[in-house]
C-alpha cells in the first residue's frame, strides 16, 4: 500500500487525490484510461475503492465516462472546447438575467471573486482553478432555475477540470488570469443595477473573451495557422 493511504480515514477521496496527483505529474496522461485494476494494484487497495475514487474525479472533471467505456483523463480538442464555450456564452448569459431580474443574493460570487484576486498575485493555479469555477457556478446558482444550473454543472465541471489540467502541461500561471478579474467584478455590477440584458450581453460577451485567451495560451500554433 502506498504511503498516504490510510484504513482509518476516507479512503476514497485519498485515493482520488492520488489519482490527481498522478495526472499532474504526468503519469496518468490526458486521454488516458484510468484502469481499476492497475490502480487497485499500485495503492494496495480493494478495486471497488479505485472505483469510488474515480467517480469523485468524474464529479470534479478531471476524468470523464460515457456510454459504458473505460474512465479516461479528461481530454478535449480545440473545436469541442470552442463548442462549449459557444454554449457556455448562451446559459451564463441567461443566468445572469435571471439573476439580475430577481434581485438574486451575490455574496458567493463576491467570495469566489475575492478568493480570485488572492490566488492571483501567489501564482496558485489550483485555487485560481477552483474560484474561478466556484464564481460561475454560483453565478448558475443566482439564476434560481435548478434546469439551468444543473446544465451548467455538467458543462463548467468537466471543463474547469480539462482547463487546470492544461495549465499544468503548459505550465502556464495564475497571472494570466488577472487580466479577466476587472470583468468578474463587472459582471457582478451589472447584475446588481438590475439591467437583465445589459447583464445578458456583457456575460456572453466575456465568455467570448475567456474563450479566446484560453486558446492563445494552450493552442498558440493552432491560433496562428487560423489567422
């Protein structure tokens, strides 16, 4: 059994934190199967346990799972990425009308935002990652419509999980996020002046936006052969 594995604690968030960690470090490459039995092997463990541990990765995005196949590290290509942004724009768009026209509670935003700004300047990727994620996930949670937020939850998992992943392989930093961080704060602001499709637009707009840095940054040649 490795070292970091205990009996008398949560076995499967310890082992899905190993699993995490072997794909940072390359072990576990994006694409690649996360087999059970191996794994089960490596830790030392029941293969039920690799299991549950690998469902908790697929709740975090990090590994995805369909149609009955194998686990795989998550893996997306330039277009899927560009699709899903494309949708992405479409849903937070609409929740921040919603939200803007209910009045909605902010405050989980502003923590996210806040946790943001901190993140930035110590070049901590992982929590830059996950507040990041935590501010559009709450921003679905303000719309108030459950059909909505459970879509954007399928949507901004996954992706947020591919997006630290690539972060690590390029070894980009967490201060390429500042640049954006004036436009969270926006869109808090327009959500709170209650202009529905003021706030709408502005959404999308930045989504748009978010979705061109990531490709500059992750497919620099891909961009280049476009332009």
């Amino acid at each position: 059994m490795q070292r970091g594995i205990s009996a008398g604690s949560l076995v499967k968030e310890q082992l899905a934190a190993q699993l995490k960690e072997a794909v940072f470090s390359g072990r576990l490459q994006p694409g690649e199967r996360v087999v059970e039995s191996h794994w089960a092997a490596v830790f030392g463990v029941a293969q039920a346990s690799v299991r549950e541990a690998i469902n908790l990765l697929i709740a975090e995005g990090f590994v995805e799972k369909a149609g009955g196949r194998s686990a795989r590290v998550t893996r997306y290509t330039t277009e899927q990425v560009g699709c899903i942004y494309q949708i992405r724009g479409a849903l937070e768009g609409l929740a921040a009308q919603l939200a803007a026209q209910t009045a909605a509670d902010l405050s989980p935003m502003e923590l996210a935002l806040a946790r943001m700004e901190a993140a930035a300047p110590g070049n901590d990727v992982r929590e830059m990652v996950q507040s990041d994620l935590d501010f559009h996930l709450a921003l679905a949670a303000a719309s108030g419509n459950a059909v909505l937020m459970e879509a954007l939850q399928r949507l901004l998992r996954p992706l947020f999980g591919f997006v630290l992943l690539r972060m690590m392989e390029t070894q980009e930093t967490a201060l390429h996020w500042q640049p954006d961080l004036p436009r969270h704060r926006r869109i808090i602001e327009l959500i709170r002046e209650s202009d529905p499709l003021v706030a709408r637009q502005y959404v999308e707009h930045c989504v748009n936006r978010f979705a061109d840095s990531a490709h500059r940054v992750w497919w620099p040649d891909t961009r280049k052969k476009k332009q």
